[in-house]
C-alpha cells in the first residue's frame, strides 16, 4: 500500500511531523513501513511554462523550436522533439541549471546548430514510472490545465512536493488498504481524530428506481448491492490534483469517472464500478452465478469464459462484470458516456478469490474483497462517488439508491479481563491505559464487573478473539516497553547429540569451502523422485498454489542443482553449495509423510584456482566424495563406508557411486548426466545425497586419542594387474582383511590402461603402510605381513606385476 503524506493529511493533523518520525512510529505500532519515498527528491529549477509560439526546426523534422513563458521577462527559446508539443499549452520546463532524476543536468545546448535553454518535460522525465503516465502524455510531454500560472513551482503544482510511506501490509491488516483505514492507525498512534469526508451534493427530483431496476439471485454470494444513477455527466480529464493522488498511490488516471471510482477504492477501501447506462440497454442490473461456459470480454480486452462457479453481473441478458473482479468492455465508460451507474456492493471473498484464480485475473478491487472490505463502508462510498460526479463531471444525481440490503452489519463483540491481556503479556499495564487504546483506535469499549466488553468496529475484519485485543494492546503500547526476562526453569538448556552433529556436518561443509542453500520443500510431481535415495509414496497438496509447488520433495539435489544453474546463468562460474533439509517418504500410521533429514551438496566449476600460482582444479568425482568422506573421518565411520558404482536416472553412468553405512544405502555420489547439465546450462556438475538421519543416528565408539608415535612406520608399493571392471576399492577391502594389526593404510596412487596393458586389463599401484607403535619394525615383520596380503591377491586374481 503507498500512502502519500499529502494526501493523509486531509483526514489526519499530521503537518510538522518528520516523514521519517512518522514511519518509525507506524513501523512500532505493528505495521512495517517498507520504505520513504521523497518525490521531488534530488528535482531542481523546475517551472511551469507556457509555450507561445512553435516553429519547425530549420534542420529537423521531428523537431519544434519553441518560445516558452517561464515567468521571466524574456522568453526562453527550447528546442523540443515531443509529437505533441504546441502552441498555447501550459507545460513542465526545466530551465538551464535544474536537476532531474537520474542523476541529469539541463544545461544550455545547441540541438542541430540552434539554441536551446532548457527543456519541456515529460512526468517520466519526473521519475513518474510509464505505466501510472496517463495513455495521452504517454509517448509525449504532459500538457498542465490552463489555469496554471508560467514561473511557478511545477513540483508544487505535480504535487511533487510530497512523500510517500510504502507499508508492507500483511494479510490480516486489510483496514489499511485504504488511505482511511491507514488515517485510523496514525490517529491511534498519535492520539488525534480522523476527519472524514463531509459528503454533500444535491440531487435531482427524478428517482433512481425509476431508470434502473435491481435483482440479486444469491444473497449469500451477493448480501449488498447498491447503485445510483447521475445523469449529464461529461466525461473529461480529471482535475491536477486527483491524477497525481491516484499516480501517488500507484494507479493511472483515465477520466474522470474511472478515476473517483479509483480514487474511493483507496480512500475508503470499498471497490466500486462504473457502467455507461446507456449501454446496459435493458435498465436492469441482475447479479447471478454464470451459466457454464458463458463468455464476458474484461476491461483488458481480453475474452474470458466462465464457470458456473462464477459470480457475474449482467443487465439481465448478458454479463457486463465480473463480480468483485473486473468490469466488461461492452459496458465500459467512454467519452460519448453522458448516464453514469455507480456500483458499489459486497461480494462474499471466498467466490471473488476463486473467480479470481479461474481467470488467472487479479484486481484492486479482488484483492480487497478476498481479504474482506468493511460492511459499513459500501453505502458511504457510493454517496461519496455521488458527490464527486455532481463536483468534477458536472452530474445530476438522481435521488435515492437501488438496494438490495441483507448483510449483516453487527461488529464482532470480544469480552476480555484486563488480568488476561496483562498475563499473557506478563506486563502490569492499567485499565486507564487499556480503554485509551482501545478508544483511540476506535474501538466501542465498556468496561464492567472485572471485564473489558469490546466492539470492533467492522472495519478490523481481524478482530474476532481474545489474542486479537491483546495483540492491540501489546502493539499499541509498544512492543519495546514488554519487559525481558529469563525462563524460570530447572532445565538448562543444550543441544541434543543429535543437534550437536548436525553443527559438525555444517562446520565440516562450510571448512571445505561450500555455502549453505535453503530450497522449497515443494517440487513439481515430475521432479519429485528424481534422484531419491529410496522412492516412497508421494505426497501431494490438495490445493497447491501451481504445478511446480505441488509435491512434497523425496531429494534434495533437483533444486540445489536449479540454484546452481541460476548462479552460472549470472556469470557466477563456480558455485559449491549444501543444504541439510526433509524428505518426505510415504506415509506415517497418522497419515501424514515421514520427514527424513538428508544432506546434499552440489559442486560446479573450478575447486581450486590460485591465479598467482598458475594453479587450477576444476571440481571432479573425487574432490565431492573427499567431502564426504571428511564427514565420515569425523564421525570415526570411515572404515564402516564403502563405495559401489550404480547407474541412477540423471547421472553419469560411468561417474556414480551408492554410498553405503555397514552394507546398507545410504547416499549416492556422482556427475549429472551430461543431457541434465544442458538442460540445466551449466558445464560438468557434481552432486552427492546423504540420508543425514542414519549418518548421525549411527552408534560410535567414544574418540580416543594416542600419543604421537616415536617408532617410524614402513610402505611397500605394488602394482597390480586387474580386469578394468575390477573396483579399486574392492582391492582395498582385501588387502585390509588379509594384512595383519601392522598394516594401517591402504592408498591407491597409480592407475595406467595403456598399450603395454593385455585388452581388458589395468594396472593399478597401492601404497601399504606398516606400523606398530611399541617397537620399530624389522623387515621380516613386515615381509611375514605383506607376504598374507600378496597370497590372498593371488587367490583374488590379482596378479602382481
């Protein structure tokens, strides 16, 4: 919601408060303004001027050399390329000199060899965003009523001179998606009363029910319809001051019937619509439920069909709105418009929110009939655009209003003891000071036998229970003024064993160098099981908000991979990332999925590059199961790990690897496919998946540490011949089972597939490190040990080269 200051200050005294000041007391009371937006910022020198004359450029077509009025006593020559620059029109001149947004300085220039001393300005020129620039000044500098005066200040007369307070609402402060609902809270914050619109006009002798007939088939859907009849209504441009408060508030004038309905929906916060009387035909407005597959074209010229779901108004053949949505070209105001029905009605926002959503179609107007508009503003608000009509399009409004009336209008009533709201608090706050807030906020409040009997006037659709008023309190009072204080407990507070290993694997994977990622939860059906370490039923939601959030995730890497492709795709070449979330696997006997934790990296680009070395790794298969391994090393698991390769969907078939814990799965290491990396755009990637959960729940010896030994160890290298389908780490594993209590390494060095080697064969070299830390060992010691390791190769088929 933007909220300009110059407009607030007509239904709040808010003069001579500091625009900052102002934001840091709305932003206590609960609402968070977002930002403070100075309009005229950094704008200098910047006139109204009135063009005298215009004339061709000697040297350019597109171009006018103009003679401009600024006030002074010469005219100021301004040579100008807008296509509708002419003479007599009253514009926006920014003289030698003046500063503009953007950093731009007009300074005096020669433009194809004449003069030019300043320069006719557009409102984009202003910094007024395109799309808020009413559709005639779009393409061309903004013409100013005649009634303004050359030389004076045209921020002053743009309106320019104003700041605008961005609140960052959240859902249940509907209330303060009108600039009275926004007055409210600032009166309640600074103790004053809102002064809201004197609303007068006189009408016509003739009847509104006489011109316009009123029938609503579904009062539930529809409790309250009104509308009301102005007649010689002359559609114009709407005056200066009303066009820059909608630009203000971010919407574009049009006219200025369009532009009062505007205008109320965000004083009052009460959509309206406006219909061309004379195109409704009949005299007749009939709100209903759609008949299936019945079309409408919207405002926005788009053709739209319907369900039978949705709530339309029609003239009792045809839809001419969509109900709390948007309104139909076919009824739509124009020029030639002289009959004007003003609608303003309240439409149930669960209907508006689903009708909405069928349309793919979202308003002002929905958006604030879907979070609930108050009951007791839907009649004002039509006298009000009744007003304005008489005032600024020269209206006779007809007397009276065509009603269908059947909402209920009672404020919520929330009875709470002061004892309540001060313990759930835990603050010693007066019943004076109780009932002070709740009248400046404008509630009804009585207080009687030990009770506080509350009102909430309707327009707080978020007051319904007891929490509601002590959330009021609370903000009102000030959050800050809530004293702090300790738990009163026995239990000291630590992390569970659990919860301190999961600290580890951070500490771990942040050392190594990766950044921690937090990805949805929520994926697409398709990218649901892909890469899944094991997978279960899926769990989808019932409603989700699209196809791509619509299942619960059963991996991690598909989005960690998606991250890693967003950055690549900003020139961001090398990217190590990790993320410790669920998964969600099936179902539990109460229905709902099994959450397991897993730990999942990604790694892309270069792992090492030290330019001043001339040093440079890329990221391979090896570098991702180091980092693993390291998480095993510091847990004491390494030598229950063991590696197997495995073909998954996605990943390398040569370059993947299941990781298993005492024999079971329990993660996967390996390269994307390289089909998946150019979907994804990014050059060689890895990833691993680890279950976290039987990682850390997995039992471990207590960490016992040895002194440095004095004894000196002893290797012996050999070189064995394999089949090349043979793992190396299946070697491994023999030649720890057959080496004795002396052998503590086992490490593999070499690896040569050349043309000395037979077809089908490999050499690989592995270094065996011998060791006891009682005594140096002798060479007959080690040979006895090596000898068992060569003997169960020769029985394994690994020959010795």
């Amino acid at each position: 919601m933007l909220v300009s200051l110059k407009w607030l200050s007509q239904y709040v005294d808010i003069d001579g408060l500091d625009p900052q000041e102002l934001a840091e007391k709305i932003t206590r009371s609960g609402i968070e303004v977002d930002a403070v937006i100075d309009r005229s910022v950094g704008m200098t020198n910047v006139v109204v001027g009135s063009v005298v004359s215009k004339e061709k450029h000697p040297e350019a077509d597109k171009l006018n050399v103009c003679q401009v009025d600024v006030g002074e006593e010469v005219l100021q020559q301004i040579v100008c390329g807008a296509p509708n620059v002419d003479e007599g029109q009253k514009v926006i001149v920014a003289l030698p000199g003046a500063k503009l947004p953007g950093g731009i300085k007009i300074k005096k220039a020669k433009l194809r060899g004449v003069e030019s001393n300043g320069m006719i300005c557009s409102l984009q020129e202003l910094g007024i965003e395109g799309r808020l620039v009413p559709k005639a000044y779009a393409e061309g500098i903004y013409v100013l009523p005649a009634d303004v005066t050359p030389g004076e200040d045209a921020l002053e007369t743009l309106g320019l001179r104003d700041t605008v307070l961005e609140l960052g609402l959240t859902p249940n402060r509907s209330d303060a998606l009108s600039m009275l609902g926004v007055a409210y809270e600032v009166a309640a914050i600074l103790s004053q009363d809102v002064k809201l619109p004197e609303i007068t006009y006189k009408a016509s002798a003739e009847k509104a029910e006489d011109l316009l007939k009123l029938r609503v088939e579904d009062t539930a859907t529809n409790p309250l319809y009104s509308a009301k009849v102005v007649k010689n209504v002359v559609v114009a441009e709407s005056p200066l001051w009303l066009q820059h408060y909608l630009m203000a508030a971010g919407v574009r004038p049009h006219n200025n019937v369009v532009d009062i309905t505007n205008y109320i929906l965000m004083e009052y916060g009460q959509p309206l619509h406006a219909f061309d009387y004379d195109k409704l035909e009949t005299g007749e407005i009939v709100t209903r439920f759609a008949t299936e597959g019945e079309k409408i074209t919207t405002l926005d010229d788009v053709e739209r069909t319907l369900a039978s779901h949705n709530f339309v108004i029609t003239n009792g053949k045809e839809p001419v709105a969509v109900a709390g949505v948007m309104g139909g070209a076919n009824s739509e105001v124009s020029d030639a418009t002289t009959t004007v029905v003003i609608e303003s009605a309240y439409f149930a926002g669960g209907s508006v929110r689903r009708t909405s959503k069928d349309l793919g179609l979202r308003s002002d107007s929905s958006a604030r009939f879907e979070k609930g508009v108050d009951p007791n503003r839907v009649l004002p608000a039509t006298e009000r655009a009744a007003q304005l009509l008489s005032e600024l399009a020269g209206g006779e409004v007809l007397e009276g209003t065509v009603l269908v009336d059947e909402l209920d209008k009672t404020p919520a009533r929330v009875v709470v003891s002061p004892d309540f709201i001060n313990g759930r608090l835990g603050m010693k706050i007066s019943l004076e000071e109780m009932l002070s807030i709740l009248e400046r906020l404008g509630f009804g409040v009585e207080a009687a036998n030990g009770m506080l009997i509350i009102d909430a006037p309707t327009r707080r659709q978020d007051i319904k229970i007891e929490e509601d008023i002590v959330e009021e309190i609370a903000r009102m009072y000030g959050y800050d003024e809530i004293p702090m204080t300790l738990p009163e407990s026995d239990v000291v507070g630590r992390l569970t064993p659990y919860q301190a290993k999961r600290r580890i694997v951070r500490n771990v994977m942040e050392g190594a160098g990766l950044f921690q990622a937090v990805t949805y939860s929520l994926t697409s059906e398709e990218d649901s099981q892909k890469f899944a370490l094991k997978a279960e039923e899926t769990t989808k939601l019932l409603m989700p908000m699209s196809e791509e959030r619509s299942t619960l995730r059963q991996s991690l890497i598909p989005h960690l991979v998606e991250a890693a492709a967003y950055n690549v795709a900003r020139q961001i070449d090398s990217v190590a990332l990790y993320e410790i979330g669920s998964v969600f696997l099936g179902q539990t006997s109460e229905e709902l999925p099994f959450e397991e934790e897993h730990l999942a990296l990604v790694l892309t680009g270069k792992w090492t590059d030290n330019a001043w070395q001339g040093e440079k790794k890329p990221v391979d298969f090896f570098v991702a199961k180091g980092i693993i391994e390291a998480i095993f090393a510091k847990f004491s698991l390494t030598d229950r790990v063991s590696y197997e390769g495995a073909t998954v969907d996605g990943l390398h078939p040569g370059r993947t690897a299941h990781v298993l814990l005492d024999g079971e799965k329990i993660g996967l290491i390996g390269q994307l496919h390289p089909a998946q990396q150019k979907q994804a755009g990014v050059k060689e990637t890895y990833v691993a998946e680890l279950n976290l959960l039987a990682v850390l729940s997995a039992v471990t010896e207590d960490l016992v540490y040895t002194p440095v030994p004095r004894f000196p160890a002893m290797t012996r290298d050999i070189a064995l011949e394999l089949d090349q389908t043979t793992a190396s780490g299946e070697i491994v594993r023999i030649i720890k089972g057959a080496g004795t209590k002396l052998l503590k390494d086992v490490k593999v060095f070499d690896v040569y597939e050349g043309e000395k080697m037979a077809p089908g064969k490999k050499s690989v070299a592995f270094s065996l490190t011998y060791f006891d830390p009682e005594h140096t060992l002798t060479d007959e010691e080690v040979v006895a040990a090596h000898n068992k390791v060569l003997k169960a190769l020769a029985q394994a088929g690994a020959e010795v080269r």
